[in-house]
C-alpha cells in the first residue's frame, strides 16, 4: 500500500515537473513577446512624434516663406507705387533765366575729361544766348519788314541770323553766373556733367547787333536804335 502511495506521488511528481517547466517557458516567451510589443510601439510611438515635429518645422518654414514673400510683394508694390508717382526734378543752375534786362544761356556738357565738360558747357550757354538773340531779331523784323512774308523771306532771315551769330560770336564780357560740375560712372568709366550759364546785359548786345543790321539794305529796318530796343524787349522771350 505504501509503494503504491509513493509510485502514485512519484508518477504525479514526474507529471508536475514537466508542466511546471511548461508553464515557465509560455510565461517567458509571453513576456518577451510582451516586451518586445511594447518596443515596437515605443519605436512606432517615436517615429509618429519625430514625424509630427518634422511636420510642424516643415510647416513654421513654409509659413515663414509665405509671411517673407507676402512683405517683399507689398515692399516692391509700394516702391513701385512711389516710383510711378510724379517727382519734381531740379539740375543746377535751372534757376537763372534771362530777364528784360539780362540775356543768359545755359549749357550742359559730359565728358570724361572735366575740362572739355567745361569748356563744351561754355559753347552750349553761348549758343543757347544767340538763339535768344536770332528768335527776337526775327521777331522785331517780322513785324517791321514787308520782305520777311514775300518769296525772298527766307534769304532774307538767313541773313539776320548770319548777323546775329557774328556780333554773338565778337562779343566779349559773357559773364559766368553759374557753374556746377557732377559726376558718374558709365562703363567703369568717371563721366563728368558740366552745367554752366553766362549772362549779359541787354543793351550791350543792342547796339552793335542793330548797327551790324543798319550795315545792309537787305536787312535795313526803319528802326531808330531807341526804337529798335524797345522792340527788341517788347519780343525778347521771358521765362
């Protein structure tokens, strides 16, 4: 009876001991495969965060660029607004214009060498004076000589014009009443502007200009000297 006690416990211990080993092994491969689902979603976990922080920089920088774009679109409106709108451009020596008492010109010359600026500048005034001169003589001789609307006409202001370039050309005493000299660069190259404007009294071109134009019968007006500069006044142009 005994044996059979002890065979019975000894078959039942033999039995335990494999399902205990068994239940061991199961519990240890649930925990691994719990740990290791636990690391699958940690890293799943990571990588849904690390794209979430990816996607908001991604976003910042896309806002950034559109904020950036939206100021340099309404700074180049703005500039482009301001440029279009009408700006009053002044260049020296502008203000000096002839009077009924002075005759001035105006020249403005460019060059790489300041000299020939100045002295092209020089040549421009004194041409711009003798125009000033030849469209007022053609004036007062349009209203004083019959010739001037005939068929000779045109012979006949050629003439006045020729008269007048030469008492221009053989006056002396121009006085320089402005002169400004700026500079820039073209082509790598210093360019400089000249700006110059001379001047002389009304009367001082007066009477040589109507004695050189009594000299010929073509030209001749019934004009006292008197006469001929109060005319001569009454036609000179007046900025």
């Amino acid at each position: 009876m005994k044996k059979t006690i002890v065979l019975a416990f000894m078959a039942m211990a033999m039995v335990a001991v494999p399902a205990t080993a068994q239940t061991r092994k199961d519990k240890k491969a649930a925990e691994k495969a719990q740990w290791e689902q636990e690391q699958k979603f940690a890293a799943e976990e990571a990588a849904l965060r690390h794209q979430i922080r990816m996607d908001s920089i991604a976003n910042a920088k896309r806002v950034a660029e559109e904020q950036a774009a939206a100021a340099a679109a309404k700074a180049k409106a703005e500039a482009d607004a301001k440029a279009a709108q009408e700006v009053e451009v002044s260049e020296p020596c502008e203000e000096y214009y002839s009077t009924k008492d002075l005759i001035r010109g105006r020249g403005v010359a460019e060059s790489p060498i300041q000299q020939v600026a100045m002295a092209q500048a020089r040549v421009l005034a004194v041409e711009e004076f003798a125009a000033q001169v030849q469209t007022t003589v053609q004036s007062v001789a349009t209203n004083n000589m019959a010739a001037l609307s005939g068929e000779d006409g045109m012979e006949v202001k050629v003439l006045f014009n020729n008269k007048t370039k030469n008492i221009v050309d053989q006056t002396t005493g121009f006085r320089i009443v402005c002169r400004k000299t700026t500079t820039s660069m073209k082509n790598g190259t210093k360019i400089y502007r000249h700006y110059m404007v001379v001047e002389l009294d009304m009367e001082t071109i007066l009477k040589p200009l109507y004695d050189e134009i009594q000299k010929d019968e073509a030209t001749k007006l019934e004009l006292t000297l008197d006469e001929f500069s109060e005319e001569f006044e009454k036609h000179f142009p007046i900025n």
